[in-house]
C-alpha cells in the first residue's frame, strides 16, 4: 500500500468504525459538570490521561522511585513508542539526553517538544532543539508526562515526536521537608555515582506558597574517564492575589559537567569494554531560567493565563577525533543562548443546543539570539600534547530567530462525542551570520499545520480515540550556517486507538502512522546537513497493567503491567530506498510486577528491544573503528526491595536493588565525532534512602 493513499483509507476506515459506535452503545455518556480545561497538560491527572484523545503516558514519581533510576532516560524505557539510547557518542554524558519515538532519531532528542513544568526545556527551541544540554534532574521530578500523539496544535515546535513534559514537584499545602540519596556501583568496575535530593516547601495563611528543590549528582559510572557533576537548584512560588486570580512561578540555576568516556574500536572493546582511549572529551553547561505566570479563573467556565520565561545557557564540549597516539585535532566548541518567550491564552466555554464548545486561543512570541564558536588545536604530532599549541578560532557564527506561534481549538463535547478541531500557524524567520567572512543567511516560513482530535465515550472507562495532527521543525542555526539552501521538516502523524481504565484493569491500544517529508539528517563522514527525503513510520503501540486482588483477594498488593510496541521506519526515497532507520528497534517489550505488603515494596521490571543498525545503508558488518555494524537485541531484569518504617520514625524508608540482575552484556554503536562501541550498564547494585517530615 503506497504512503500517498494509506492517510485517506486511514480516515475512512476510523469514519466508518466510529459510525457504527451509536449502535454498540446506545446510551448517552454523561461526561458530567462541564469546567474549563485551558492547559491540555494540567495537573496530568488520571482523568486527563483517560480522556486525551490520543496515546498518552504519564510515569509518576512512585514509580520513578521504585524504578531505581539513576536518570531520566531509564524511566522513559517504561513508555511505550519511545526508544532512548545509552549515553554515546557527542552525546554521551549523563548532562544529554537521547530519547526518540516511534522510529525518530533518538540522538540528542530533536524531534520532540520536550518541556519542563510546560516551558521549552531546549537551549533553544527553534535554533537549537538538541539536548546536548538537558537541564532537568530525575530527583526534582513529580511525573513525566508523554504526549505521542493529540497535542501538536497547542505544543511545538518539532513535536512530530510528541510532547514530553517533566513536571516538578509541586508545593505542599502543609509543610514538608525531605531528603533522600542513592548510590551505585557496578561490580565488575566499581566507582559510585551518587544522587542527593532535598525538598522543603508549604503554603502559609496569606495564600503564599514557596518550594525549594535541590538534586545533585556526584561520582563515576562503570566506564573509566565517566566523572559527572550535576547541581540542578529550583526555587518555586505562587500566591492567590485574589480568589481568581494567582501569580506562579520559579526560578532555576542548573550546572553540570561530565567527563564522556567516548566510543571504542572493535579491538579496544574485546580488550576490555570498560576503557577509555578518549581523556581529552568532556562537556559542561549551565542554564538560568525565570518563569512568571498570571492566571484568572473568574468561574469555571472562562480562564485566561499569561506565562512568559527567560533564560540563559552556557554549553561547550572538547572533542578529540582519536585515540591520544592517533590524534591529529583537539576541538573546543563554546555555544551561548539567550531565550525569551511570552504566551498568553484564553479559554472559554459556550453552549450551543445538546453540545458544549470549549474554544481555546492562544499566541507566542519567542524570540532567541545565540554565539556558537569553535576552536581548534592542530599541528602538534600524532601523538603529541595537544595543548603545546595555541588553539584557533574555526567557526564564529551569530545567530537570532524570531517565532511567532497562533492557535485556537474547539474542544466539542456532543452526547458521547469530544471533537477538536484547531489549528496552529508558526511565523519563523532564523538569520545567521558568521563573523569570519561576514556572510550572513536568512531562512523564512509560514505554515499552517491543522489538527483533528475526535474521542467516543464507550463508558467511564472505554473510551476510543482517533486524530490528524500537523507538525513543522523550522531551519536551525548551525544547520543555516552551513548550508541556506536545507528546507525545513514537515510531517502528518495519525492515530486510531482505544484506553480503558476501571481501577483494576487498564489498558491502551494505538495504531499510528507518521508521513515525514524531507527529513533533515546530519551526515557525520562530510560533517554536513542534508535534506534525506521521504521516511515513514508506522506501527502498533499497547500497554496494560492488572491488580491481581481482582482474581483473588489473597493477591491484594500484588500488580502486573506491560507494553510492547512493534514499529516499521524505513526511508522512502533515495539510494537506501526501504532500508530501516538507524537506531532503532522493530520491537521494543516491558514486563513488571509490584508486590506490595504492608512496610515491604517488591518490585520485578524486565526490558527488551530487538536489534538495530547503526547507520542508513543496514550495515551488518561490524567496522574496524565499532561503529558500523548490527547493533544486536538484548534484554535485562532490574530488582528492588523497599521497607517503609513509617511516620514514627520520619517516614524513613530504605532500599535496595539490582540493576541487569543477570549481567547481560549489550551495546551500541555512534558514527558521530565521538564513534565506536558503547557497553550498556552491566551488572549494577544500588541503596536508596529517605526521610520526610
């Protein structure tokens, strides 16, 4: 079936299923009192996930404690369509993040709207939309909220991927002062990395609420040349100036570096897996951020909210191209960006006959200035000390981009129908210019991106789901400096799918399909940009989990859940015409239980993905340098046990568990400046702890 006539045989078939809806359930749904949602992502409360007309996760923060993470990208292994990638390559410190969905490059995470308490968490959305520099830490977090489909008209730009919302811990009515600490340690290696959160927060008489939050990271991972340092420091606010009307907000310093350990040949990794042969490669960063935010609720039925941020980012890597006896250049590459963003929104709801009309409108400005420099040191021998002579400045480009976002939706709820059609219009224009020649570029666009959301109320807890949604990724800066004449990313996503969910069962079921037009991709053996072509991804994404009391009361406590999600990317045009994408697996699985009896909390999580490629041709042959090759499946089990001593002794809780109980060898692959082969985690033991009062 060809990918022009799949979208319209995709619509028929969701129109001609959802028809026939009426006859299976005849009663109208009593969707209840009829309030204003204004913010799609809210609070993501379980009955905003059950009523999102599109597939949606969210991890909270029981589970991301009980998960034993040590960062984020080992809870987002949990949701299914996302796939994330091991630290590795120019991405490979813990400061990265590289997590893509649904086949979507997974490097640096692009491709995704990717958000912190709902404000851009890039270093520059538009301009600079890889996470080089993710400055958000697992401990400050209250939930992750995943949006894979259903949420582009309100939430961009690049969210052909999705939306991922870490939202932080939120402030207390009552006061509460916590602090918890984790440690691990592989045995095979040894070095501990070590995590410490504090939390204090309250609301006084007067309506003034505060929170401060602190997560810090310290130590070494399983590989050599692996020291990271991460100070994440957040101080929120809110106070009710009125019975309608509140002021929000928070401030944030994130500051982090890491050494990154860098890929390996495929004769230093037989050697041994855990060296380095990089010493020269490390990143750092820091991020300063500001957040205001007004609303006014004057009843339930009209909202209006005004959030504008700002903020600063410092990022720079030192990069080697070898081996210290192979080394012929040493690079310094110092990035600075400085962001601000106003975004005012008003909801309100009307109604018309038996439907109600929730039309919501919006409009942001952004705008984003950034310095990117390089600096190179050459001409000191193979082998020689790198630092013997001066480095040079290679690349000096400015650049500023100004983006002005326009949407409005109408969420109508008829009998048992919810249908929203919206509409999202971005105006970009990027300028670049580099300082060396004077040459300066300019790229402007316009596009109007439709979306359709249409949801059928079987029950409570039945509901089905379809949507059209339009997603855009405008030029970046380095991509623009480097070559004018790169077009921007479009691409059509659509999703049928159904949720349930009666508190003890619950269950999702999404087919997707995403038409990519003209993907960017960075070809690292030219170091260049180039428009790719056509690529299309479809699949079938499902999860479910059950209380066991449900069978039997003798399993009270006792709980089961799993996903598995079956995905196809291949390029649809070019010379790897029906080759699948690099870096990613056709089937991803999870399979958990929780047991939980009185102080004591078990828990059993298994993971597995299948094999992947490392680059575009489906390369089998494993390189000399290891970064070529079939990457092959694996799978692992995580272990953890927990007493809770409860509030008599400051609710006290100890842990600990088994991270790759089985110590399953595994790795990936980078073609990027830092190439080679990566080990995954080997066999990891870990202690946590905690206390609140």
């Amino acid at each position: 079936m060809s990918s022009v006539c799949m979208p319209s045989r995709l619509a028929l078939g969701v129109a001609l299923a959802f028809s026939a809806l009426p006859l299976i359930a005849a009663e109208t749904h009593d969707l209840g009192e009829t309030t204003v949602v204004g913010d799609w992502l809210g609070e993501a409360s379980e009955q905003d996930v059950k009523n999102h007309p599109g597939a949606r996760t969210v991890v909270r923060r029981q589970q991301i404690e009980e998960s034993g993470a040590s960062n984020v990208r080992d809870v987002l292994r949990r949701v299914p369509g996302l796939q994330v990638q091991d630290s590795n390559g120019t991405g490979g410190s813990d400061i990265s993040l590289n997590v893509g969905s649904r086949g979507l490059t997974s490097r640096l995470s692009p491709r995704a709207t990717i958000l912190q308490d709902g404000i851009p968490l890039a270093i520059a959305p538009y301009g600079q939309p890889q996470l080089s520099l993710a400055p958000t830490s697992l401990g400050n977090i209250e939930s992750i909220d995943v949006v894979r489909g259903g949420g582009a008209v309100r939430y961009g730009p690049q969210n052909v991927g999705g939306i991922i919302n870490f939202v932080t811990r939120g402030i207390p009515e009552e006061l509460v002062r916590e602090i918890s600490y984790q440690t691990e340690s592989a045995p095979a290696q040894g070095g501990f990395l070590n995590r410490t959160n504090a939390f204090l927060g309250g609301t006084a008489d007067n309506g003034l609420g505060a929170a401060l939050l602190y997560s810090g990271v310290r130590g070494d991972t399983y590989r050599d040349h692996s020291g990271t340092r991460i100070d994440d420091v957040m101080l929120k606010y809110k106070y009710a100036l009125s019975d309608i009307d509140e002021l929000s907000g928070s401030l944030q310093f994130y500051q982090a570096d890491a050494d990154m350990p860098g890929g390996l040949s495929a004769a230093d990794f037989d050697a041994d897996p855990y060296q380095s042969t990089r010493p020269y490669d490390s990143f750092e960063g820091d991020r300063k951020q500001a957040v205001v935010k007004y609303t006014r609720t004057p009843d339930a039925e009209r909202q209006f909210e005004v959030t504008a941020f700002y903020n600063t980012s410092y990022r720079s890597g030192m990069l080697a191209n070898n081996t210290p006896q192979r080394m012929t250049w040493l690079r310094e590459l110092p990035r600075d960006y400085e962001v601000f963003g106003i975004e005012p929104r008003y909801s309100q709801i009307f109604y018309a006959g038996d439907s109600s009309h929730e039309v919501g409108i919006g409009y942001r400005y952004l705008e984003e200035d950034s310095t990117e420099k390089r600096y190179d040191r050459r001409g000191f021998g193979t082998g020689g000390d790198p630092y013997s002579v001066p480095k040079r400045l290679a690349i000096y480009n400015v650049a500023d981009t100004e983006a002005h976002s326009f949407y409005i939706d109408d969420r109508i709820d008829i009998g048992n129908w919810t249908v929203t059609p919206g509409v999202r219009y971005e105006r970009v224009r990027v300028n670049s210019t580099n300082r060396l020649d004077g040459e300066k570029s300019q790229q402007r666009s316009r596009e109007p991106l439709p979306s359709l959301n249409v949801m059928y109320h079987l029950s409570d807890a039945w509901k089905l789901y379809a949507n059209a949604n339009t997603s855009f990724g405008s030029i970046q800066h380095y991509q623009l400096s480097r070559d004018a004449s790169l077009k921007a990313e479009k691409a059509h996503t659509y999703e049928v799918g159904t949720r349930y969910d009666d508190g003890l069962w619950n269950a999702e079921l999404t087919v997707f399909q995403i038409d990519f037009d003209d993907q960017l991709e960075y070809q690292s053996a030219g170091d260049i940009w180039v428009n790719s072509g056509k690529t299309l991804h479809r699949g079938v994404e499902m999860a479910g989990g059950y209380e066991l009391a449900g069978l039997d009361p003798r399993l009270q406590g006792l709980s089961i859940y799993a996903s598995l999600a079956l995905t196809k990317a291949t390029r649809e045009e070019g010379e790897n015409e029906g080759n699948d994408l690099p870096l990613y697996s056709r089937e991803v699985a999870t399979l958990g239980l929780r047991y939980e009896t009185g102080p004591w909390t078990w828990n059993l999580d298994g993971y597995a993905q299948s094999r992947q490629f490392a680059d575009a041709a489906n390369t089998d042959e494993e390189s000399a340098d290891g970064s070529l090759g079939e990457i092959p499946g694996f799978g692992y089990w995580n272990a953890r046990g927990e007493y809770a001593f409860g509030p008599q002794l400051a609710n006290l809780k100890l842990a600990a568990g088994v991270k790759n109980l089985f110590g399953r060898e595994y790795y990936t692959r980078s073609t990027d400046t830092n190439r080679g082969k990566y080990l995954g985690q080997p066999r990891t033991l870990y202690l946590q702890t905690s206390v609140s009062f």
